[in-house]
C-alpha cells in the first residue's frame, strides 16, 4: 500500500530539487515507501554535514563518522514511522548532536566545578564571535579546537549550537555553576590566544 506523506512547515525547504533531481518531500515519500535508494541519496546529500556537525562537537574523525553512519542507519529504521517537521538538514543534525552527546555521557567524563575568574577579565562571548577578519575568525576557530575537551564541548554547545546554560547542564549531567565555570575558562583561554595573534 503506498503512503502519503503529509508535508508540514517549513515545506518550502523540501519543495526544492537537488542536483541528483528529487525534492526532500519525494525522497522521504520513497524512503516510506521502503525505496532503498532514498537513504543512499540522502546519505550523499547530508554525510558531510553531519559529520562536520558532530565534529564542531567531539573532533574525533573516526568516532563521528560512525556516529553520522548511525544517524542515517537509524533514519532508514525509523523510515515508516518519520515525522519529520523541518528540513531534513536540521533534522540529521539534531540527530547527531543528541547521538554525540549520548556518547559523551556514556563516557562519563568529568566536568571541573572548581570556581573560574576568569570571566573578570572582561572579555564578553558575542565580542570573540562577531568578528569579521578572515584570518582572525581562523585564528579563533584554531583556538577553540586547541581548548580542553570538556571546556570546548560546553563552550561550542553555548555559542554554535545556541543551547542555554540549563540545556548543557541537562545533556551533561552537570551543574549550571559548572557550564558557567567551563565557559568562563574557555572565555579566557580564547582571549589569550587572540591577543597573541594581535601581538604578532
């Protein structure tokens, strides 16, 4: 029996054809409808960006390419079921931020909640993001990829992925006063090295 799908808003992103000539809307009718190649087009689609959605997260290449590989596994599982009522773009990479942080929870690691003051030094978060040199956002981006790995996981869940204080406090299993504390270090160790790049 073929289904019909019912499209919801925003529909306007799935009433567009892609390269490989279907919309959104027709490849999620045809992966209801068990047709194996949807998944294989999506995957071509999306693969990249979930991956490089999971890895601003936990920059480990080989880990986020199984967890992206999971995502898209788990979509085709789910397949008679999807409800999908965003893009399907949004969808995978909320998909992979829950898996990624389902991962970092299984491995327990611990969050420091010994007080930071460092956010005394006056560096507010929207003055490191809103920068408009190319080479001085590159220098950001390397910072934040060099923070520690608890720091970095808070500080790119706050500001990349707009998750409030609570929501990290809630995924991680771990304090408000803690994600203060990780953002604050995070704060500074970025502060340090964008002053060293304008010293040069």
């Amino acid at each position: 029996m073929i289904r019909t799908l019912t499209l919801k808003p925003p529909y306007q992103y799935k009433m567009k054809k892609d390269a490989d000539g279907y919309t959104e809307a027709e490849l999620l009718e045809m992966l209801q409808n068990n047709r194996s190649e949807a998944i294989d087009l999506l995957f071509r689609r999306h693969y990249r960006f979930v991956c490089q959605a999971a890895y601003r997260v936990l920059p480990d290449g080989h880990l986020i390419e199984d967890l992206a590989q999971d995502v898209f596994y788990e979509l085709w599982k789910k397949r008679e079921k999807l409800n999908i009522t965003t893009s399907v773009r949004a969808y995978l990479k909320r998909a992979v931020i829950n898996k990624t942080l389902n991962y970092i929870r299984s491995q327990r690691m611990k969050f420091s909640d010994v007080e930071d003051h460092s956010h005394e030094m006056g560096m507010p978060a929207t003055a490191l993001i809103d920068l408009q040199n190319e080479e001085l956002t590159a220098v950001l981006h390397k910072a934040i990829d060099d923070l520690p790995e608890r720091c970095r996981i808070v500080f790119t869940l706050s500001r990349f992925e707009e998750y409030s204080y609570q929501q990290i406090a809630t995924e991680l299993e771990i304090s408000t006063k803690t994600v203060e504390n990780q953002i604050s270090k995070a704060l500074k160790l970025l502060r340090i090295a964008l002053a060293k790049y304008r010293e040069r």
